[in-house]
C-alpha cells in the first residue's frame, strides 16, 4: 500500500504529462459517455423515435446532475494536487475526507430533488406526450442513484491528483463494460426497453464507487477518517473553487436545455438527432472533455512548488492536444459518416443533423476545447469567476441569440448557431487564460488569496500568484 503520494508533475516533460493524464482521462471519460451512447445505440435498435427522443430530455436533465459533480470534483483536485504538491500529505487525505461528505450529501440533495420536481422539469424542456412519460420513468429510476457516481467521480478526482492516471481511468472504464454487457439483457431479454437501460445505468455507477473506493483508500491510502473540527474549513477550501465551478459547469446544460427546447419545436425526429449528436461528441471528443480534469492536478502541482514557468508551458500544450485531437477525429467522423447514420437508424431530421455535424460541425469542437482549457487554467490558478464568466456568456449571449437567429432556417440552424458561439467565447477565454499565466510572478504571500492555507517552508516562498496587480510589477 503506497501511503506516501509524490507530486510528479513537477519534474519530466510538460507535453508527455498532458497526453497522458488527458489520454487515460479520456479512456475513462468516454467510458462514462458511452453508457449513454451505448443505451442510445440499444434503444434505436427498438426503432421507436419517441424512446430515443425521451433519452434526450433525460440526457439534459442527467447533464445538469453530473455537471455539479463534476464541478466539485474540480475543487476537490485543485485543493488536493496544490496540497500534495506542497508536500503536506496529511492534511491531504483530510481534505479529501471532507470532499466526499460534501459530494454525498449534494448528489443526494439534486438526486431526490430531481424525481420530485420531474413535471415542471420536464414542462420547461418541453416534452410532452408519450415522450414526457417515458423520460419521467428513467430519470425517476436513475436520479436516486446520482450519490454513487459523485462518490466514484471523487474518487477518481483524487486519483488523479496524486499523479495515478491508469486507476482513474480504471475506475470509470468499468461502468462501461457493465453497460455493453447487461444493456441487452435488461433491454431485449427481459423486454423492459427504457427502464432496462435505466436499471443497468444504476449498477455501472454501483460499480463506478466501489472500484473507485478500493483504489483511493485501499491502494493510496488518500481518505482520511472524517475531521469534524476541521470539516467546515476544509469544506470551505473545497467550495473556494468548486462553488465558482459548479456555476461554471451549470452553464453548459443551460445552453443544452435551450438548444433542446428550441429542437423541441420541429418535433421527435430533430430531438433525437440532437440527442445522438449530444452523445456522440463526447465519445469522438473525449480526450477534449478530459483536458479540463488532466491540466489541474498538472498546473496545481507545479503552482504549489512555484514553478510558474512549467503552468504556462501546461497551458500551450493543452491548446496543442486540442488541436490535433480536433481535427483527428473531426476527419474520422467525416470519413464514417454514412456507418453513423446506419448504426442509429437515422432518418428524416435525424439523419440531416447528425450528418451536418460529422461533415462540418465536429470542427467547432477545437473552440470548445480552448474553453476546457481556459477554465481549468482559472480553476487552478486562483481566479474561478473567469471560468464562470466565460462559460455563462457562452450559455446565454452565445446561445440565445445564435440559435434563435439559427431556429428561423430549421433545425440546421439551431446547430449552426450553437457552433458559432462556442467560436466566439472559445477564443475570448483561450486569450484571457494566456494574458493570465503571462502576468504569474513571485509576491508576498499577504498578496494570496486562494482561500486555503498555503504551503509552509520553501513552498511558501516559492509561492506565487497572477493576480497581482500591474502596478506592483
């Protein structure tokens, strides 16, 4: 059993770094992903549209609930990596003690609230009919659950903040092998269609926390017993960044929901082709999804033993990642285009959305990237509201009018315009995030303000902050 974690970001090549922790990221990222997608893929083969057009308003209600523990999950690896990096191990497992009471009791919160609040839920999202039961029944099944996979996301946090990439990328892998093999059991063999998916969707996030728990306590040793005398301040430290990160996160499902409503409007066959489009992405883009959990523990290793040279280098490598991981998988969803529509039945709207985003679309993702990238750089090195503002402008003046512009030439346009707003404020955020790093220097630690006690010794001294004013330079 290691009981020792070692900050090993701050030495070795920065670029070699980015590939692996977003490469193994993404192995477990786009397990995750392929739960949904595997569960799209067994309900088109049923070859009813109004099953896949309610996975697609569950889909959106689903990305509201992982996007707040995602969002937690990037406080909690900021707080651990920056504490490991500084050497102080105990208080380490403490906070991550902290973190899990915290993602529990949140998840379990949004879990029960969800069920109860189902009908105007979905009456905002517009679902109606057949299609409003249908996503009511699986989302009733699963958001119960939803305390599992923030326990298991956690746990995966604190995996990769002490440096252990392949666990991480393990634990969430696993989820996905359950789904491929007991989706058409409960799917086709046991003839429970929608709620099949929904029941083996329950038992990948069962497995999901208790991989997750055997290889961060049992293997690393990075759970403490719960400090009650500390719990409130290490919870504070916590929220210092994951409260502006949750925010930050909530933004990208408020666009969805409107991108979805306004779908909503050209009937069932334009929601389900949002919906495969929704679940697609993430899969073909997953070492882009990844980037924003890889580069923090990266850049708060290297923050919290002052080597601000190596954050700014993390910085221009992660933008090359996404370029060519863009463009790579941009050319392989052009080239299968055809395969994609087959595969999932697609037809009528369905089949012209899904192809306009293989064939064109699925570029604009290199913009989305630059907002990973961006934030993950705000996240970590002390200035979270500038995640939260570049991602809500996104949401609201880079969508609203985008797609209500785009609504009046169909659903095309509704894509067209969700593409052309992640352009804008992509690069706004890529541009801000390098005036950022540009401006790190060394300054008394008076002058800090990450909300958390910083480290003692040679990494007090070294420590050092962009948030200094002009004027001191």
């Amino acid at each position: 059993m290691s009981k020792t974690p070692i900050p090993r970001f701050v030495t070795g090549s920065i670029l070699r770094h980015v590939a692996i922790m977003a490469g193994t990221g993404a192995v477990g990222l786009m397990a995750v992903f392929a739960v949904d997608l595997a569960n799209l893929f067994y309900i088109s083969l049923l070859g009813q549209r109004p099953i896949a057009a309610a996975i697609g308003f569950a889909g959106v209600v689903g990305f509201f609930q992982t996007s707040v523990s995602i969002g937690l999950t990037i406080g909690v690896g900021a707080v651990a990596s920056r504490v490991i990096g500084a050497g102080r191990l105990d208080e380490a497992r403490r906070i991550a003690a902290a973190s899990l009471v915290l993602m529990l009791a949140v998840s379990a919160a949004i879990g029960v609230g969800t069920v109860a609040a189902l009908g105007p839920i979905l009456d905002l999202l517009g679902a109606a009919g057949e299609t409003r039961h249908l996503a009511e029944d699986f989302l009733t099944i699963t958001s119960p659950s939803l305390p599992l996979l923030a326990a298991g996301m956690c746990f995966a946090s604190l995996l990769r903040a002490v440096g252990d990439a392949r666990r991480a990328m393990n634990v969430t892998l696993a989820g996905a092998v359950i789904t491929a093999a007991f989706d058409p059991i409960f799917i086709f063999a046991l003839h429970l269609n929608l709620e099949g998916a929904a029941i083996t969707t329950v038992l990948s996030r069962l497995l999901l926390c208790g991989l997750g728990w055997q290889a961060a306590v049992r293997r690393h040793d990075l759970l403490a017993r719960v400090d009650f005398a500390h719990l409130l301040a290490d919870v504070r430290q916590v929220l210092v960044i994951a409260g502006p990160a949750v925010l930050t996160n909530l933004a990208t499902p408020v666009g969805a929901a409107y991108v979805t409503r306004s779908m909503a409007g050209f009937g069932s066959e334009a929601v389900a082709g949002q919906a495969t489009i929704d679940r697609i992405s993430p899969v073909a883009f997953g070492l882009v999804y990844a980037l924003s959990g890889a580069v923090g523990p990266i850049m708060g290793q290297n923050l919290g033993a002052g080597r601000f040279d190596r954050v700014r280098e993390t910085l221009r490598d992660s933008l090359i990642v996404v370029v060519v991981t863009v463009l790579a998988a941009w050319a392989i969803l052009a080239l299968a285009r055809s395969t994609i529509l087959w595969v999932f039945s697609a037809s009528g709207d369905t089949a012209e959305l899904v192809g306009l985003f293989c064939s064109w679309l699925a570029g604009g993702f290199i913009f989305t990237g630059c907002l990973y990238v961006a934030n993950a750089a705000f996240n970590n090195l002390g200035h979270p509201l500038l995640s939260t503002l570049f991602n809500w402008g996104r949401a609201t003046l880079g969508t609203i009018p985008f797609v209500t512009i785009g609504r009046a030439y169909g659903p095309t346009g509704v894509l067209w315009g969700q593409m052309l707003g992640s352009l804008v404020f992509g690069l706004a955020a890529m541009i801000m995030a390098f005036r950022v790093t540009a401006r790190m220097r060394a300054v008394p630690q008076s002058d800090l303000d990450y909300g958390m006690a910083l480290p003692s010794g040679s990494g007090r001294a070294a420590m050092a902050t962009l948030a200094a004013p002009r004027q001191r330079r």
